[in-house]
C-alpha cells in the first residue's frame, strides 16, 4: 500500500487504513510505503519510508539552493531506491497505489515496473488529469488543463496563489504525461465513483484501464441512532472547495434556535471564525479537529448532516460516515455525490448555483424531523447492503488476482 500520508490527513487514508484493517484481518500481509512524519500511525515497515520534499520552506528561504527538492518534487530517487530494497527483502505480490504525487513521486512505478509488480491506483482526487487535484479555481468547477493544456495552471496560479509552486507542477504533469509514466506503468486504475470514470475517460484516460468500484464503509464502530432532534452539522476540511463558507452564508438567517456545529479544520478555519462572529452567529459553533471516536457520536447525535461541496467532490466518504449513523443527508448535486444520495429517499440534492435552494432544504427538514428520520434509515439501509467492507474487499481481491495473473502469463 503506496500513500504519502501514514497518519489521518483525509478521506483517503480513512479510506487505505480501514482497508489495511480488513485485508489484514482476512490473513494478507500489508506492507505499508508512505513518507516520515511525527503524526505517522506505526508502522513495521518505517525504515522504508523517505523525507517528503518541503516546498514550502524550500521556496522561501532559497530556491536556487533547492534544486534538489524542486526534483524529488517530480521524480524522487530516494522513493525508488527505497521501494526497491522493500521488494527485494519482503517480495509483495502487488502494489496498490493511492496519493504518491509529489511527497512520494512517480519513480516509484518505474521501480515497480521494473520488478514486474502489478500495479493498480485507486483514483482519490483528480490530480491525473488535474494539476491543482480538484477541478476546482477561483470558486467554480474548472477544466482549462483539458486536452493537455496544463500550462494554466500556471496562468491562475493554482497552486496554492503561487506561480512557482504552479509552475513545478505544470512541470511534473507535463513529464509524466510525456513520459506515459501512470499510463504504461499502472495495470489498472480503479475509480470509486461513475463520475470518476467517466471524467477522466473523457480526458483521455484509456477505459480499458479504468474499472469502477466504489468506496466501502466497516460499519463496526457505528451503531445508527433515527433519534428527530439535535444540531445540523458539517464536519470535514474546512476549504473553498468544502463549501463552509457558502453553507453558512445561506443557513444565517433560519432561526436561532437551530443549533449548526462545524467539525475540522482547514485553511479558512480562520475566517470562517471572523465570519461568524462579524455576522453574530450565535447559533453556530466551530470546534475544530475531533478525534474519530467523538466525532462518530457527534453524527450520531444531530438532526441531519450538510455536504454543501461546491468542487465535483470524487463521492464523499463523510457521506457514508453519516449514513452508517443513521442521518439523512443534504448535499450538492456536483461530482459523485447523487450516486449516493436518491433525492427524496435517503436525503436531498441542492444545485449550489441556484441561490437559496440550500437553505430551503435545510428548513424543510428542520419542519419535518421525521421525514429527514425516514432519510436516514434509508441512507443506513444503503450503506449497509451496497458499500459494506466485507463485499468491497472481494471484489478488490478478484482484481488482484486477475492482475497478479497477467504478470506470471
């Protein structure tokens, strides 16, 4: 298991560590390769592991003397070096890659390939087609790299604000597109999303390369609660792209009374805190970064959960972590999400460019607690029979096997 992150960053890795979890519990032996960090989970397999490159403070101290990390940025040779000598001594039957851009690099596929590994990705965001990961600029869903054209990611600066930054990824996106290196490297990519799918097909991803499997929830730990009171909540990264901001600015004038808890943290936690006590939010309250324990009793003791994402979100895990607590769920129409959510039957659909439709919903189901119960029951009752652990991991297992099979043909 390929990630850059061995700690719990996002979705993703709630996504890789449950599935480690199931695979492991099945009698697999999973090998982890991911990037040194003091908020790491441990792991047996640390040694292994390499030194991100840090941009950041690369860039501002002295970027002529940081060519070195501007490299390993897009091709690191200690990520090779170091995938290799796993394989030699521990000799794995695949690789499953997640989020290795940047922090772990491409170079390890070539390594890979090299070893005859099979290899298959799952896609977490959009950074095979996208420079900035999300089609998503300046507040709107954003295509202009297609057909190639990854030069505007420097023209918006969408890395971060910062040319340099936007420019160096331009770069890598260029040499890996050259290069064919996912392309002739990766067996299969798995999409967890139809949307998904089809988005990066249309791209130009071959989809004979592409298979769909959505995301699965272990629903030990979770024990749905239909209870017709409580608080709204959003809980997730607080960005843009999350749509925190847009969901407050449509739900401030409901009543008072209703209590709105936001969970997370993020790069406009700070002004989303200016932004509720200019506005006089009272009712709303944000607490930050909750451990998952807690924050699993907080979806299980609120009213419904808003998902008011404005960027084509790939589907939306804190949906399912809301179903398998029995919550309806109110959420944008954009990306993967209407896979999961019926309107009507297990939550509602909100277009964000249409103004007010947000805070309708929201009021709807404030006035009819029982109708949002309904919802619930049926979000668990779907997350129970179609996105379960156990019938995700068969079915990742079979694609395994066929892969592993090509390889000794």
């Amino acid at each position: 298991m390929c990630n850059k992150f061995n700690f719990l960053s996002g979705g993703a890795e709630t996504y890789l560590f449950d599935l480690c979890r199931g695979l492991s519990d099945l009698g697999h032996t999973v090998i982890n390769f991911s990037t040194k960090d003091r908020r790491n989970i441990p792991s047996a397999y640390i040694n292994y592991f390499v030194k991100a490159p840090d941009l950041s403070a690369s860039f501002k101290n002295n970027p002529v003397n940081n060519i070195k990390s501007a490299f390993n940025f897009i091709y690191s040779v200690a990520s090779a070096r170091n995938i290799e000598r796993l394989i030699n001594e521990h000799r794995p039957d695949i690789a499953h890659i997640h989020n290795i851009y940047h922090h772990i690099s491409s170079s390890i596929l070539h390594t890979l390939r090299k070893k005859n590994m099979p290899v298959v990705m799952t896609l977490h965001d959009y950074k095979l087609i996208c420079p900035n990961y999300s089609l998503f600029r300046s507040g709107e869903i954003c295509e202009e790299c297609k057909g190639y054209k990854y030069y505007n990611a420097i023209r918006y600066k969408c890395l971060q604000g910062s040319y340099l930054k936007s420019a160096l990824t331009c770069l890598e996106m260029y040499f890996c597109k050259l290069l064919r290196i996912y392309e002739n490297n990766v067996d299969i990519f798995i999409a967890p999303s139809i949307f998904m799918q089809q988005k990066t097909i249309s791209f130009g991803i071959n989809p004979k390369k592409i298979c769909y499997l959505p995301y699965a929830i272990n629903l030990d730990g979770f024990e749905p609660n239909f209870a017709a009171d409580g608080y709204i909540l959003y809980f997730g990264d607080i960005s843009a792209k999350k749509g925190v901001r847009f969901f407050l600015d449509n739900i401030k004038h409901i009543s008072k009374k209703v209590k709105i808890k936001v969970v997370g943290d993020g790069p406009l936690r700070g002004r989303l805190s200016d932004l509720i006590r200019e506005e006089g939010l009272e009712n709303v309250e944000l607490l930050g970064h909750m451990p998952r324990g807690k924050l699993v009793n907080f979806i299980r003791n609120c009213l419904f959960v808003v998902v008011p994402s404005l960027w084509p979100e790939v589907v939306g895990l804190n949906i399912y972590e809301a179903f398998a607590c029995g919550k309806c769920v109110i959420a944008s129409n954009r990306g993967g999400i209407p896979e999961l959510i019926e309107n009507g039957v297990n939550g509602l659909l909100f277009d964000p460019s249409r103004p007010g439709e947000l805070k309708d919903k929201v009021q709807y189901l404030i006035n009819n607690p029982q109708i949002g119960v309904k919802f619930g029951r049926n979000g668990f009752e779907k997350i129970s029979k179609f996105n379960n652990r156990e019938s995700h991991i068969s079915k990742l297992l079979e694609i395994y096997s066929k892969q592993i099979e090509s390889h000794r043909n």
